[in-house]
C-alpha cells in the first residue's frame, strides 16, 4: 500500500493532473470516479489506484485481480485527486488517437467542430451531447482547452471512450477537406445569418461553433457553406456554447430520424 505523498507515482498522477505536457508525454489521462473508472476499456486502462477505504468498502477488501493497480492510504489518495470530495478510484488510460478518415468513414457523417473553446465544462458537455445526438466526431482547432483536462473528462461523463475527436492544426483546411467529401457546413454566426431551423441537415454535415466570449471568428464562418443563427427572445445575443450545439446536434437528429 502507498502511504506517502513522496512516493514517485502519486507524483507522478499530480503532474498528470495539472499539466498537458505530462499526459501528452506518457500518453495518458487520469480518469477519476466510479463511473469513469467502470466504463473506461479495461485494455487502455495502465493502472488504477484505489483509496484504502474505497477497497474494504467497495471491494470486500481486495482490489481489482484484472488490472494493474495499487491501494493508497486515504489521506495520500486525496492528495491525487482533482475534485475536493473523490470518489476513491481513478486510473490511468491511454489517451485516443483518431484520423480524420475515422471520423468520415460513415455514410452522411454528423460533425462537431469547436473553435478556441476554453471552458473544460463546455468542452466535456457538448462531447456527451455529441454521444446522445449521434455524432460521428468531433474536430477542435489547436486553441481549444485540452481534452484530457480532468475537468474535460469529467464532464463528459465517459463520452471521452466512445466519441472519436480530432485535434486539427488548421480549421480552413479541414473545411475544404469536408467540402471535397461532400460534406455541407453550418456556420453558428450572430453576424448575417439565417435561422437554424431552415437548414437541411439529413446529409453529411457538419456544426462550426466558436469561443465563449467571442463567438466563431469571422474567416472561419466565412469559410463556411452557411451561416446559422439559433433565433432569441428578450435581450440576450447568444446562448451558452454547450447549449448552442445541443439544440443544432438534436435538430440534425430530428431531422434525420
């Protein structure tokens, strides 16, 4: 049993925590919770720690027999964690690395594209609402919050092992690259727009939506096929970005039911 904060793995899960740089280095993420840890696929899990308490309460006394772990003393397994009250489990996985070909290889593909998104809550939401809506992807431009933020993961609720993301280094050109597959897309713009609910999204299509604070950028939504707006009541000017993408991703679903 791990007793001390000084050993080298619980380091090693605080560095993962809080850097990028370190997860993308070992190429993993901490997936922290019950749920998080039940639903992760155990050939990607590396290991999984567990507070001593969570194994004479959960487990009956004896951790997992199908996967490399270790039991760590309560007080130093608080110390691993990201959220102020764990669970008592989390573990390690290996990070996920689709192609764009991946997320194209079905027939009239439905994609989310996320421009400069910096809230790791906002982030982890629209990829579950991209699980429920039946997304084939989603593709994030180089300044998006990182996916594997612990916040990220756990806001998407285990969304994160079963919806293909792309991380592109150029959104213009993944548009012409979509345009080339016949891919149709809606720009979300409060600039000149049409109302969302015109829109025909029974073929490929694909959803573009920008920064909280500012919206999508104006070449990206020029680059678009079509500008989209979601019509408002009242004074306000836009929706929350997660909201903004579930009301596009469910109508695309309506619409092709």
């Amino acid at each position: 049993m791990i007793t001390s904060t000084a050993n080298q793995q619980v380091k090693q899960v605080i560095q993962l925590n809080k850097k990028a740089k370190h997860r993308n280095a070992q190429d993993v993420f901490v997936a922290e919770g019950t749920k998080m840890f039940l639903e992760a696929p155990r050939e990607r899990i590396v290991k999984a720690y567990f507070s001593e308490s969570y194994v004479e309460k959960r487990l009956g006394g004896k951790a997992a027999e199908d996967i490399p772990c270790e039991v760590v003393e309560d007080s130093v397994f608080k110390n691993m964690c990201d959220t102020q009250t764990p669970q008592g489990v989390l573990c390690l996985v290996r990070q996920y690395h689709y192609s764009l070909k991946e997320l194209l290889q079905n027939e009239n593909p439905l994609l989310l594209i996320l421009e400069n998104i910096q809230d790791p809550g906002n982030l982890g939401t629209m990829m579950r609402t991209a699980e429920g809506a039946g997304v084939d992807g989603v593709i994030l431009s180089p300044d998006c919050v990182d996916m594997y933020n612990p916040k990220t993961i756990r806001s998407t609720m285990g969304s994160i092992y079963r919806v293909p993301f792309f991380p592109a280094n150029d959104l213009q050109e993944i548009l012409r690259e979509l345009r080339q597959a016949g891919i149709y897309t809606f720009a979300a713009y409060l600039g000149e727009s049409q109302s969302y609910e015109k829109g025909d999204y029974t073929k490929g299509t694909a959803f573009l939506l920008g920064n909280e604070a500012n919206g999508l950028s104006p070449d990206l939504a020029a680059g678009a096929d079509t500008r989209i707006r979601i019509p408002m009541k009242g004074k306000l000017e836009s929706l929350n970005v997660s909201i903004a993408s579930a009301i596009l991703l469910y109508e695309a679903c309506r619409q092709r039911r």
